[in-house]
C-alpha cells in the first residue's frame, strides 16, 4: 500500500511575542493557510492523521488547514517532542504512526522540517518557506520502515508558488 506524507512548515508568526513557543500567527500568516488549504484540497486524499508541535504558530496553522479541508480536531496529535527539535524527532514521529493509517501530515518548524523534507526523499528542498508543503509517496514500506531516501518527492508548495510567482 502506497502512504503519502505531507511536511508543511508553519505559516508566518510574529516576531514581537515573547516567549517563543506562544508566537501566534499574523494576519498575512491566516491568509495563506487558508489559500494553502484550499489548494491542498484539489490535490490531496483525505488526512488520517496531522501531527502537530505544541507551538502555538503550528496550532494555528493545523487549525486552519484543519477547516480547509474539513478534517476533524480528533484526528489532531499534538507532539511536543517537534517544538525546537531535530529530523530525529520528526522521524521518531514517523515510525511511531499506526500501521493503518495511510495518508499524515506533520506540521512543524524550519530548520528540521526542511531537513526531515530532504532526508527523505533526497530532493533539493532547501529552506521551506513559512506554509510550504511537501507531499511524498512512500512504497511498499511500514510507517515504522521509513528512513532515509523512502519518500518520492510529489509535490512542493508554497503560498508564493501556489499564486505563480517564484518563491
């Protein structure tokens, strides 16, 4: 069975709140996750899962993609162990995914998620931009399986990318 895994990095917070784990997002910030869940929601299956940190910037952000794309709060995880962490932690997350679950979104924060992006699929992803999306597949392969180079690279988006400009 084919798995998808979306990587999305969490949209624009503010700089003037302190301390950093409660930055919420800012008003440009809510705007592109909505336009980012829209389009998400012409191209992808239906989410069985969204990991997200405990940060309250990738909070907000799970919560609109969440209304976007009509995902229900239960299948929201919260994981502190995301919130100022390293591509091991993200892939702990993976591997510790249920078996029947086939299609997750983790939502988190640069630099990891841009590594964890890169680590498995081996594409050049470099910085993810604040609401970039990376969608993989991954064959043949248990969640608790994944490692490096299991994801095949199906899409990367960013809210600039998505209105056609280069970001």
């Amino acid at each position: 069975m084919t798995k998808t895994l979306y990587l999305v990095r969490h949209a624009k917070a503010s700089d003037s709140v302190s301390p950093d784990i409660v930055r919420p997002l800012t008003a440009s910030g809510m705007i592109d996750t909505a336009r980012m869940g829209r389009n998400l929601s012409t191209k992808i299956s239906p989410i069985d899962l969204i990991i997200t940190s405990n940060a309250e910037r990738t909070q907000m952000t799970t919560k609109v993609l969440c209304e976007q794309l009509g995902i229900p709060e239960e299948k929201v995880y919260v994981l502190s162990d995301l919130y100022e962490s390293s591509p091991k932690h993200y892939l702990d997350a993976v591997n510790a995914i249920p078996a029947n679950l086939n299609h997750v979104m983790i939502v988190g924060h640069n630099p990891s998620i841009s590594y964890f992006a890169e680590y498995l699929t081996h594409a050049d992803i470099g910085a993810m931009p604040t609401c970039a999306v990376v969608g993989m597949k991954i064959e043949n392969q248990a969640w608790a399986e994944v490692g490096k180079k299991s994801g095949d690279l199906i899409f990367y988006d960013s809210p600039e990318s998505i209105l056609g400009y280069n970001s």
